[in-house]
C-alpha cells in the first residue's frame, strides 16, 4: 500500500475560461483523489489535491501540461 499525500497547487497561464477547472476534477476523479479546485481572482487556478503518492504526483504533471486549450506557465506545489 503506498503512502498518502496531500499537495496544494496554484496555476498560473492561461488557465481560466479554457475548462482547466473542469478538465482536473475530471482527471483527479479518475486517478482516485479527493480534494477541491477553484478558480482565484488574481487570475490562477488553486487545488487542494489528496490520495495516494503516486496518484497525487500523476496529477501534480497533469497540472503543469492542463488541458489542450490552457497555457500553463508555472505551477507552485
């Protein structure tokens, strides 16, 4: 059994009004992760990501590619 993680991540690009919202809800459920995401008024998107390591860190380099429409251009972890 592998170890639980928790990691909270900000986006920064092009990352709102381009479904990356929606787009890691989606991959969060499919990796089987708990957790939230948000869009922030500054701009970013925030998440607050939990589950195993090794499906947190899946996700963590989803993060930083998003959906195709998003530009991604750093992620804070």
């Amino acid at each position: 059994m592998s170890e639980a993680a928790c990691r909270r991540l900000r986006i920064h690009g092009l990352v709102q009004g381009v479904g990356f919202r929606y787009s890691l809800h989606r991959e969060a459920v499919r990796l089987g992760l708990a957790g939230w995401v948000r869009n922030r008024r500054d701009g970013t998107v925030e998440a607050v990501v939990a589950g195993p390591a090794p499906a947190v860190e899946a996700l963590v380099a989803w993060a930083h590619r998003g959906p195709p429409s998003a530009r991604v251009d750093r992620v804070e972890v």
